[in-house]
C-alpha cells in the first residue's frame, strides 16, 4: 500500500494488505473491532520478519561478523524509524522494549526509586490503564511518596479545576497520565498537563499505547520527559515496545535491568553502564520484532498518521450515531470533538460478555470488560462494559453488523 499522506484513506484497498480477513469468522467475513486491543498485521509487516529470520537473524551488540552486523543494522535501523516516527532528537532517547508496560514500570522503578520520597507527590489520573497505575502506585508505596489521582467527570474527561489542589503546592514530582483512554476514546490535553508539570519542576510521563497507533506524536512538540508505547497495537508484531525518554534523565537514571548488553565494564569491585540507549537493554532484546516494527512504521507512514486519524474519527462518529440510536443503549465517555476511535457502551439488562458472546457469532469482535481500568469502571459505577475500537482497515458496515448484532442481543434476552 502506498496511499499518499493526508489522503482519504480507502479502507478497503488496505483490507487486501492484511491475510487475517481473507478467512471467514463463524461463515461471515471478520469483523475486528477490537485493534485498542492489538491491531493485526499487514504481509508487509509479516514479509519482514520473515525476510528478516530467513537472510539477516542474529543476535545484536555481540557477534563481529558479517550476519551479525547484518542483524546489528538491521535492528538500529529500525531504531532510527521509531525515533523519526515520534520525532525524538536523538536514537540514543530510544529504547526498545517488550511493551506499553515494560517502558513505564522502567521509568517507574529506574526513576522513581532515586527520584521519589516521603512528601513528594505522584499524580496519575482515573483515566489510565493499570499499566500507568499500579506501578506508580507501588513505587509511590516503597519510597513514601504520596499517589494522587485527577479525577474525571462523567463523561471521561479530566476534572482540570482539580490540578493546582492536587499538585500540592511544589510538592509534585511526576505526572503520569495517558494521552488516549482505552476505554472511553478520551483525548487528553497532555500538552497542557506537560506544561503544569514543568512549570513546578515535575516531570511529565505520556503513556501513548492508544495514540501512537492512531496520530501523531511528536515528542519535542509536546515536550514530554518520556512516553510509551506498543509495537502490537500498531500492526507490529508483539513483543517489542518502545520507551521514549530525554536523554539528560536517561543518562543520570540507575538501570532497571541489569545483566548482558547493557555495562560497559564489569569487575569484582563495580560495574559501569554501556551508553544510551543499550543502558537500559539488558539481555537479548526483541531483534526481529523490533526489526519488523521498522516495517509497520513504514507501513502507517505510507498512509499517513493524519489520514488514519481522519478515517477513525468518520467511524466513531458513524458508530456514536448508529449506536445512539438503539432503546436501552448507554454510552460512555465524551463528545466526538475530544475522542479518538473507541466507542464503550452497555446494553440494559445484558452483561457485556453475553453481548460479545451473541456478536461473536455475527463474526463481530468486541472486547468486553473493565479493560484493564478498574477505577474508571468504579467512577462509571459499572463492572464492565462493551467496547469496540477502530483501525485504518475498519469499515463503517463492520458498524452496521455491530447494531444488527446488538439488536440481536435485545431480542435474545428480552
Ligand atoms: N490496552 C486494551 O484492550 P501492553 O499490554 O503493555 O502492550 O499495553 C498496555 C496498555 C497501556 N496503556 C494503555 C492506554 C493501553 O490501552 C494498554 C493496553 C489493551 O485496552 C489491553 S488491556
């Protein structure tokens, strides 16, 4: 596919690009709403990690010949794609890792352990994933640091009145917050909540598992201190992930893992730490994941971020109005203008496992849940709902077997 930037995307066209829909669900064609999950992958993308283990596999920073520095470049080429990709100055703030949360859970323990104390504040919010949670949560346990979290309103939206009371007056040290909700679709004002943290000498952590996929980011722009995200949910393979963090707090962090790769001389009496960003690549990384997330990137890059963002944008407007329209149907979360590709909804009376069991035999993928937000579910004042989420290869039928779907739903448990 090689559809020029800012273009209307033609979903279709790009449908042929992924093997996945070429089989039938349940004798229907699939229809995936479900890529805030995991996004599936293109044969480009499956082409390179083929190609890759087939003619260049080897392991990288320790073999000194030819197939190894095959394999070296080929993995430090995909590293320079993720730093252009989200505009980093430099490949040496670009670490490899396994996922989202591989990369915040680093910079939870790597910096908050020598960053954090008794009095300091950690501000979180109640939009984010447990993967932007619990391990502020934790380290906020081990150093005595105190947890705070910016509540949101009914509709998903941070509660922004709230933040001069909760920064605590110069006692803030950190805010963590994602710049997408998984659940609800919310965009976050990251940028304004980056400023608020520099200008009382906190940093700011972006998780962008929900954005990076879908629009772009750019880190200089927004000015974040780090920021996280997934090869998987990007039509990338699993296992690899990508942590974004400025070189000058790179450079003064402790590791977070330790072992091979990353020291540059070990003895009896002390170890030193191998330069940026290996540093903080301990052990085998993930070399032909990483190598095939290059490949996705040229992939979304040939699109277009913007167009992507566009398409996804029509469908959750196709699908708030379709879905709207349905007796007995609760939507979550805000207005179109401040939301991304998610739609989360609950049918009266239903549990929302039965929903996705009734639309899973329509060949209907939803994912049903707390979604890994069991604060946010708990503000709703529900357990769970149902949710369906968009990529570049969804179509607005898939939204319109959707509603048959729910429609079924009613009529099974009337
Ligand atoms: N959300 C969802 O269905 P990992 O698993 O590390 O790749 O991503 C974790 C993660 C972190 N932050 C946000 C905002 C996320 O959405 C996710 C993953 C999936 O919503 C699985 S729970």
């Amino acid at each position: 596919m090689a559809v020029k930037q800012n273009v209307k995307l033609d979903a279709r066209r790009i449908r042929a690009d992924f093997p996945i829909f070429e089989q039938l669900e349940e004798g229907k064609p699939l229809a995936f709403l479900d890529s805030a999950v995991s996004a599936h992958k293109p044969r480009q993308v499956i082409a390179a990690l083929k190609d890759f283990y087939e003619n260049s596999y080897g392991n990288v920073g320790r073999g000194v010949y030819a197939l190894a520095e095959r394999a070296n470049a080929a993995y430090e080429q995909a590293r320079e794609k993720a730093r252009e990709f989200i505009n980093a100055s430099s490949p040496r703030e670009v670490v490899f890792t396994r996922n989202t949360t591989e990369g915040l859970n680093l910079v939870a323990y790597a910096w908050g352990l020598d960053n954090l104390g008794p009095g300091d504040i950690v501000l979180a919010s109640e939009l984010e994933h447990h993967s932007n949670f619990v391990p502020w949560q934790e380290v906020a346990r081990r150093t005595g640091a105190e947890f705070r979290v910016i509540p949101v309103t009914g509709e998903g939206e941070l509660e922004l009145d709230e933040l001069e009371r909760l920064a605590g007056g110069g006692r803030l040290k950190i805010i963590a917050i994602t710049a997408v909700s998984n659940s609800l679709g919310t965009i976050v004002p990251v940028e304004r909540l980056i400023a608020f943290a520099h200008e009382r000498g906190a940093i700011a952590v972006i998780d962008a598992a929900q954005a990076a996929p879908h629009r772009r980011v750019d880190v200089q722009a927004l000015d974040c201190d780090f920021l996280a995200f997934s090869g998987h949910k990007m039509c990338g393979p699993s296992g690899v992930g990508v942590l974004f963090g400025r070189a000058e707090l790179l450079q003064k962090m402790s590791p977070f893992l330790t072992g091979g790769g990353m020291i540059r001389r070990v003895s009896v009496e002390k170890t030193t730490w191998a330069e940026l960003p290996h540093k903080f690549e301990a052990g085998t990384p993930p070399v032909a994941e990483a190598v095939a997330l290059g490949a996705a990137i040229d992939y979304l890059e040939g699109i277009g971020l913007e167009a992507i963002a566009a398409h996804e944008h029509e469908l959750a407007a196709y699908a708030l109005e379709r879905l709207g329209e349905l007796p007995g149907l609760t939507l979550y979360g805000p207005p179109l203008e401040r939301r991304a590709g998610i739609v989360s909804f609950n049918l009266e009376g239903i549990h929302p496992h039965d929903v996705a069991q009734i639309l899973d035999a329509e060949g209907v993928c939803v994912r049903a849940g707390h979604h890994c937000n069991q604060p946010l579910m708990h503000k709703l004042g529900v357990a769970a709902t149902s949710r369906a989420s968009f990529y570049l290869y969804s179509l607005p039928e898939e939204v319109d077997r959707l509603v048959v779907g729910l429609e079924r739903a009613q009529k099974v448990f009337a």
